[in-house]
C-alpha cells in the first residue's frame, strides 16, 4: 500500500490534543507517511470557547509551529498549512477574513454546531435527548450543503459527524445525501475520509459507507484524514479507511496546495 497522506492532524493550542507538534510528525514518519498537514481548531467566529478551539491570539504561533515544522523536516516529509474552520451561518465575512489572513495549503469546512448547539460535544450531549434526529439530521445536511455554497473551504470534513455519539435517523436520508453530493460536486470541494469516528462511540469512519458510496456516484473527490488529537492517531485505521473507499470504486485521491489541488495520487 503507498503510504497515503494524513491531513487532520490538531495541536496543543485547542486546548484538547496532546503531544508536540513533533511527536506527531515523528509518528507520521514511523507510519510511513510522506505528506501530512496541521488543520487545528480556527477560532469560533460565533462566540469563543477555549476548550474547543484555538483563540485569535494563537493564530500567529500556530502558523509559525507549521512553518518550522516545515523547514526542520523538510528532507523527511511533506508538511502543509491546514486549518479546520467552523461554518456558521451569517458570519461568513468574519470566517473569511480569518482564513485570507495566512496563506493556507488547504481549508476544512467543518459542521460542529446546529444553532449554537454543539452536538459533538460530549459537554452538550445531554441535548440530544429532547431533540427529533430526523430534523437534526437534515438540519446537518442543510448545513453542510450551505457550507460548500459559502466558498469559504476546500474540503468538508468528517461529513457524517453527526452520528458520533450512535444516534440514528429513522427515516431514509438518501435524497438528502444525493442532494448534498451534487452540491459538493459543484462547488468544487473534497471531502474527507475521516477515520476518528472508529475511536467514538459510533465505532465507523466518517462517512459511512452508504453515504461515501453516494458521494463516489456523483464523483467527488477524497482526502484522507486521521482527525489526530494526540500522536499515535496518525494515520490510524488507514487500513480500514483504503478499504472503504476502494469498497465503493474510488481509485484517487487528492492533495492540496496554496489553497488548489495538487496532485491526484492513487490509491494502491
Ligand atoms: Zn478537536
Ligand atoms: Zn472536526
């Protein structure tokens, strides 16, 4: 298998992942990998929290640990300037002049709120319990899709979250999924392969292979991505993670630079 590229990879300055910038890149090196990418938290453009994102002040350093990573490790591996921002609706402009203020490889459009509710997060769960998942479903979705409307990103990451904690929708979403998959096709971006969500409680990768299989119909291009929060998750399930994209014909993936694919590489 050709090492594939890790490019969900967090630091310390979110407030929730552990290791060094280094240790990350070290286990990157011992996976094998010949390109990998940071994409931390962007700072919230809605309200702050510093336990989920980094903060407006972290930015300059943030791109300075991506910077000297890059020159430090420069014979060994690839590195490149990610970040994943949140889409929230109505503060586009806000979320635009953050990502325009570095010239980023690559930007991770990411739904983690529905309405100020962040329903990821294990703090907020207990919300889930009043809510219809029907309508929380096709309120992501509706919200994925806005996001790749809004231009602001080239990839959306982990575009299933939404069944993190194991909660399911009732009815058949598959006019949903189509619907979305037309719009990614349209406006040009990449999802992600993410394969974190085998480490929550949901135990499968993000998308499931329903979804992916959707999304591989209607041609839209892949990028694989750990979702690392410490330094052994590099590249971790990657097995698993070629096999479900082989397992419904994707046979490339891309990469990423100054904000434009790079390179389309295959999946071996
Ligand atoms: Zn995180
Ligand atoms: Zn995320």
């Amino acid at each position: 298998m050709t090492p594939l590229v890790d490019y969900h990879i967090h630091t310390t300055l979110c407030n929730h992942a552990t290791g060094s910038s280094k240790e990350y890149i070290e286990h990157a090196l011992k996976m094998g990998l010949k390109e990998i990418g940071f994409s931390d938290h962007a700072p919230l453009v809605s309200h702050r929290d510093p336990s989920v994102t980094m903060d407006f002040s972290d930015l300059p350093e943030y791109y300075a640990i991506m910077e000297n990573a890059r020159s430090q490790y420069k014979n060994e591996i690839i590195i490149k300037r990610g970040i994943e921002a949140d889409f929230i609706p109505g503060y586009e402009e806000k979320t635009k002049a953050i990502l325009d203020e570095y010239p980023y490889d690559y930007v991770y459009g990411s739904v983690h709120y529905i309405k100020k509710w962040g329903f990821d997060d294990p703090i907020q769960r207990q919300k889930w319990e009043d809510k219809n998942i029907d309508e929380v479903y096709q309120a992501y979705f509706e919200l994925l899709r806005q996001s790749a409307m809004s231009g602001l990103f080239d990839i959306m990451g982990h575009v299933d979250l939404i069944k993190k904690f194991g909660h399911r929708a009732k009815q058949d979403l598959k006019d949903d999924i189509h619907k979305t998959a037309e719009v990614f096709k349209e406006c040009g971006v990449a999802i992600e392969i993410n394969t974190s969500g085998l480490r929550k409680q949901v135990k499968e990768i993000y998308p499931s292979q329903h979804d992916l299989k959707i999304y591989s119909e209607h041609n839209v291009p892949i990028v694989f991505g750990s979702d690392a929060h410490a330094p052994e998750q590099v590249a971790m399930n990657y097995t698993e993670a070629v096999e479900l994209a082989q397992s419904v014909g994707y046979t490339e993936y891309l990469t990423f630079k100054n904000r434009k694919v790079e390179n389309t590489l295959p999946i071996e």
